[in-house]
C-alpha cells in the first residue's frame, strides 16, 4: 500500500506542476543580430497562426 501511494503522489505531482511559460522564439543563430522584443501580440499572433496550420481549408 505504501508504494502505490508513493506513486499517486509522484503522479500527482507530475500532473500539477506546470510548464513554463514561452518567453522566447526559437534559437537565435546570428550573434550580431538585434535581440527580438516579445510582447503579447507576438505571442496570440504565434498562437492564431499555430492553430491556423492545424486547419484544413
């Protein structure tokens, strides 16, 4: 019994944590490049055009 609750603790602490949120685009290859500001419209623009891929027209 111990060690099933051992392992419904470690599922629900699995399940519960949280993933970090995205706070930047990809990798930047070019060095000299400038820094990619990020702001909220970056992010639900990325969001509509993920979910516009999934769509089939």
């Amino acid at each position: 019994m111990a060690n099933d609750d051992k392992k419904i603790a470690a599922l629900v602490k699995k399940l519960t944590s949280q993933p970090k949120p995205k706070t930047e685009f990809g990798k930047t290859y070019d060095k000299t490049a400038p820094a990619r500001i990020v702001d909220d419209n970056d992010l639900d623009r990325d969001k509509f055009f993920k979910e516009m891929k999934r769509r089939e027209f």
